[in-house]
C-alpha cells in the first residue's frame, strides 16, 4: 500500500468475511490503516499577507448591554456615510482599519476532495461563572457559528486549494472600551489580572486555527497555530498585526 493512502473500511472488511483466507499483504493494509495516522503528519503553515487592507467601520454599542444578546456592533461602512441606526444600538465611532489577511498553506498529503478539510478558528475566552453556578475554565473554544456571525465572526471555513488566503477581518475580535478612544479584545472582562495588553499597551485578542481533515467518515485535527491579534496604531488610524506562534 503506498505511504498515506488509505484501504475503505469497507474494503478490509471484504478481506475478512466468513469463508476468507486473508493474505499477508491483505493483513498488512488492515495495520497499516490503523498505524498509519502516527506517520500522516499535517496541518497549518500561516503567515500575515505582503498586502495591507483597509476597510471603514461603524462602531455601535447596546443600550441595555446586559439583555442585548450581543453588546456591541461593527459594520463596514464607507468614509463619509451617514451610519445606519440599529435598534436598541447607539453609533459612538467610525474610522477606518488597516489590516493583513492570512497566507495559509495546507501541510501534509491532503486531498482536498478526499479529505474535506476546514480550518476551525478557536477563541481564546477567560474563566467564567456561569448562571448555574458552575465554573467554565479559562481556554480556548470553538465559537457556536450562530453565536460567531453575532460579532461578524467566523468559527470555521471550509478549505477548497493547498493554498489559500482567509480576510477573518480581525477588527471583529475587538470592542471598543468605555471612553471610546481605545479597543479590548471582544468578550474580555474589566478585572484585576485579566489579559487585555501586550508589554506595549497595545491591545490584544488571542486565537488559534487548527486543520481539521476527514479520513473515512472520521474527523482529525492538526496541531492549533497560535495567534496573537494586536491593534496597534498608524497615525490617526487603527492597523492590526499578528504575532503568530
């Protein structure tokens, strides 16, 4: 069997049915389908893009954030245009963001057909006491895909080429703090000891992506790549760099 090609279930299975006489190669293929996933090493190389964006934002914050659902907005918009109003949402900034999006190269023999892979993006959230009165420990989690498109967010996208490049618009993991004259990473507590700035003072939200890749009706996934979103500054506007792991 060639290194990392894989027999069907259904293809060892026919080896050994009642009356069969399996031969040695064909008990071979049966390990080697099961060893096989020490030595199928994949999953992600990323880098920020030579190319800098820049999009124009409408920031909005919720009037009654505790029963909002979602405590803040931002929707691109254009220099220049009058921000739309949103009900039970206050605009309170526009400005524009400069930012890179992400080289990403798959690593390993992947079909992309074969394997169907996608790139889960997880969220790095703080530790939580929950309504229940239970503990939810500081770490990183997948976004719901729901809860992620509440914030212009993406949880996971589905990969179609070896190499591809993904605009997560990283502006979206931020929020802005209560004076408006800086951001927080989105969902970040206001506490003694919570992560909010690099040695810097430059804000930061933190993530991982991770290669998840299908391998006869089982899903598997690569090693995470850390990411450190910083929102830095460029004259009199925000522009956002990666410090990736």
């Amino acid at each position: 069997m060639e290194k990392n090609k894989l027999t069907t279930r259904e293809e060892l299975k026919s080896f050994f049915e009642t009356g069969d006489y399996p031969t040695e190669s064909q008990f071979a293929e049966l390990i080697n389908s099961y060893a096989h996933l020490d030595e199928f090493n994949f999953g992600l190389s990323i880098r920020p893009s030579g190319k800098t964006s820049a999009k124009y934002y409408d920031f909005y914050k919720a009037d009654d954030i505790m029963n909002s659902g979602a405590g803040h907005k931002i929707i691109e918009s254009l220099s220049g245009n009058i921000p739309v109003k949103i009900e039970g949402y206050s605009h309170i900034l526009s400005r524009a963001v400069y930012y890179k999006s992400l080289d990403i190269k798959l690593i390993g023999e992947i079909d992309i057909e074969k394997h169907k892979p996608k790139i889960i993006i997880e969220r790095y959230k703080q530790r939580k006491k929950m309504s229940s009165g239970s503990v939810k420990p500081a770490g990183f989690y997948k976004e719901k895909m729901s809860d992620a498109e509440l914030w212009n967010r993406k949880s996971e996208y589905i990969i179609d080429s070896n190499e591809i490049i993904i605009d997560i618009e990283p502006i979206h993991y931020f929020r802005p703090a209560a004076n408006f004259k800086e951001f927080l990473p989105s969902g970040s507590i206001n506490r003694s000891g919570s992560f909010k700035y690099t040695k810097y003072r430059k804000p930061f939200a933190v993530i991982q992506a991770i290669l998840e890749i299908d391998i006869n009706g089982t899903e598997y996934r690569s090693r995470p790549v850390g990411m450190k979103i910083i929102l830095g500054s460029s004259g009199e506007y925000d522009a956002i760099n990666f410090a990736i792991n």
